[in-house]
C-alpha cells in the first residue's frame, strides 16, 4: 500500500496548479460494479450513492463515467484482463493488488453475520454458530475468512446477494455475510415484514474498507486514480459529498 501512496505524491507533484490537464483527460470510461445495494445498482438514482460519488469526483477530473453491472466475479476478470477501466466497489487484498490499483478513498463498512428469528447475538467464537450452512457470494474476499475463522461452516455459493437473502428468509441457509447497509436496504424492498426478525451476529466477521480500483493494465490508471482522489477531496470540502449521501439517505 506504500507504493500506492508514492504514485498519488508523485502524480500531485505532476499535476500541481496552473499545469495543463493531461491529455486521457476528457475521454469516456468504462467502470465495473455489481448489484450492491444501497452501495451500486443499475435501478438506484445516480446507481447507488457510492457510485454517484464515484462519477462526480472523476467529472471533475474531466471524466465521463459509464458504469457497467456485472456478476462479481466477472467483473474482476474484465478488470483482470484490462477490459475495463475499473471496478466500483471491491475490498483490498494483496492478490488484486496485482492487477488493479487503489487510490486512498473508499467507503468503509463492517461485514457481520446475520440470521433470521433470533435476534442479535454475540460471540466469542464464530465456532459457535456451527453447525450451519452459510448463504455466501462467489468471488467475495471475506470467504478466506469465514474458512479460517469458522472452517466448520458449509457455504452455499451464488452470483447474487438477494438470492442469499431469499434462501435465508426462506430457511435454506442459516447464515448470510454482508454489511448492514446492504441487509437494512435489500430487507425493507423486498421482505419489508421480516425486517425485525432480522438479527446481527456480533463481533463483525471484518472491518472493511470499500474502494473503487482501477485496472494496471489499461493506460492512464495512474490519472484516473489522482482524479477520483482530488475530486473526491473536493466534494468534500464544498459540500456535494454529504449532499449526495443525504439525498440517499445515508445520512
């Protein structure tokens, strides 16, 4: 994470006030993302708060963003291969490092476990809640930790967090892994009855942070990355930053 913090020094010291903006500037991008409510969704305003805030910091930059849905692991492969530019939505691991690059902002969030009918609980062992069968979704980096810190758990993959959610409401799995916005909203939209049967395992499973990447192997990361990073720094300061958290109520 050092060198990501050497290459957005290096790109300020480039682009200091007063030079001219560079030339990938302007151009159209493509970025993945995934049906994560509230977060990204293609029938959400502005795609999900996190997306919105995503385009406006990189229009400031001169940028026009496309964002595309995909199922997750698909959109780790297109960033992969530089098929795309980047990917909305994806937490750090080493492995990913290698072919995508983080600029410093992200949302952060914690990933916990939740059940159905019996309330909030807490553990001092994720060991206790076995023997259960875990509604989880392929390609996630928190599996790694589900299988280190509950290997007694079977999971139940699939490509979407709502069919999680349904297999849990409907009793096929005990368990399911997200963050507490994306439960809370995906719950009142579409099972809006059971909202209060709906109960948090405590301590979170991981505290992450969710960031919008971009892809090493195609041209002008390295500008998209500085872009995303000053424009979002400059939402901030002016006040669109908490105005679009606001008008999706995240605030």
């Amino acid at each position: 994470m050092l060198a990501r913090a050497i290459v957005l020094l290096a790109l300020l010291a480039f682009l200091a006030p007063g030079m001219p903006r560079p030339a990938s500037a302007g151009k159209t991008i493509r970025l993945a993302a995934m049906n994560w409510k509230p977060y990204t969704a293609p029938d959400l305003p502005g795609s999900g708060f996190y997306a919105e805030i995503v385009t406006r910091a990189l229009a400031r930059g001169g940028f026009d963003v496309v964002v595309e849905f995909y199922p997750w692991k698909r959109a780790l492969l297109l960033v992969r291969e530089g098929r795309i530019n980047g990917l909305i939505g994806a937490g750090y691991t080493p492995e990913r490092e290698e072919f995508m690059f983080y600029p410093d902002y992200a949302w952060e969030s914690d990933f916990h476990f939740f059940r159905m009918g019996g309330g909030d609980r807490t553990v001092n062992d994720f060991s206790e809640l076995c023997p259960a069968t875990l509604g989880q979704l392929r390609g996630t980096c928190v599996t790694r930790q589900v299988e280190e810190l509950a290997p007694c758990m079977d999971i139940d993959f699939s490509d979407s967090i709502k069919k999680n959610l349904d297999k849990l409401i409907y009793g096929r799995v005990n368990y399911v892994i997200n963050t507490p916005e994306t439960l809370h909203h995906l719950m009142v939209a579409y099972h809006p009855d059971k909202l209060g049967q709906l109960g948090r395992i405590d301590p979170p499973l991981k505290h992450v942070r969710i960031y919008t990447t971009f892809s090493r192997q195609m041209p002008g990361w390295e500008t998209l990355a500085l872009a995303l990073t000053t424009g979002v720094e400059a939402m901030k300061a002016d006040g669109e930053y908490e105005a679009i958290l606001k008008r999706h109520g995240m605030r």
